[in-house]
C-alpha cells in the first residue's frame, strides 16, 4: 500500500441513493477508508474550514465531489478548493452523472485531478469505486498530512 497516513475521503453528495451505492461500493473494497459525507457545496467548504459545525473536522486524503449540489455548485467547490493554498493539495476526484463534455472541460480546467461519470447500478459502482480506491488510496503517494492544517479556517 501506498505510503498515505490517513484513509479519509471527503464526499461531497446531496443524492441519498448515490451515497448508498458509494457507500456498499466503499465497504466491498479491500480497505475501509473513513467516508465523511457532506451534501452540499456551503457544507463542504465549512467542512474543509473547519467551521461550525465541522470544528473538528480532519483533513481528507481526497475530495469525492458531485457537480450537481445545491447551495453552491460543484464547480464553484472545487474552484475555491483550488485557489486555496492549504485546500489545493488534496485530490478532487470529480465523480457526475453528467457526461458533457462541456462539464469535464469545465472542471479540469478548474483543476479537478479527475473526472469519472458515474455508474448508475450497484456492480458498475462497485468496479469504479474499487478502481478509484485502488488508486487513490494504494497506488499513488499522496501530499503528506500537514501539522498546521487548518482548513483555511482564517479565510
């Protein structure tokens, strides 16, 4: 395994049935990354600051975002996570239902690390979570966890 302290993923998911599917999908995996689940963009970005509610919240080793939220779009999301110094480090996996090319143009333009369309049943989620986990959390070496993270807090 990769060389990554933590197993944290941030998924950022206002869809009740996609974060069931994620969730079974995490749990078939050979390792059980703690999911933390937000459900929307206002949410992920207190979460990521460690605002109230999220005060003790942790630094999450990648970022799973939906583009489609309420409160604040997932482009928007991920567009301040990357102009954030202290945010811009960590993984944004886009991970939508929309498979338009102008969506994914838009998001790695934005910097996103990657853009997957989601699978709409259990096995095809399974097999693209499992591949993501593969990757994101054993195969590559990810930022180190920084002592004075402070998710922005002073932004």
């Amino acid at each position: 395994m990769a060389n990554n302290k933590e197993l944290d993923i941030l998924l950022v998911e206002d869809n009740p049935g996609d974060v069931a599917l994620i969730t079974q999908a995490l749990a078939e995996t050979d390792i059980h990354p703690v999911l933390h689940r937000v459900a929307d963009g206002i949410e992920a970005m207190q979460f990521l600051r460690r605002q109230a509610p999220f005060e003790n919240a942790i630094k999450p080793a990648i970022i799973i975002l939906d583009i489609n939220l309420p409160k604040k779009s997932g482009q928007d999301v991920l567009a301040e996570i990357k102009s954030d110094p202290v945010l811009a480090l960590i993984p944004v996996i886009v991970f939508s239902s929309s498979d338009s090319p102008e969506d994914v143009s838009a998001c790695y333009a934005l910097y996103a690390n990657c853009y997957i369309v989601k699978p709409r049943d259990l096995p095809g989620m399974t097999e693209t979570i499992r591949s993501l986990v593969n990757f994101w959390l054993k195969t590559v070496k990810l930022p180190a966890e920084s002592e004075s993270f402070t998710g922005g807090a002073n932004k």
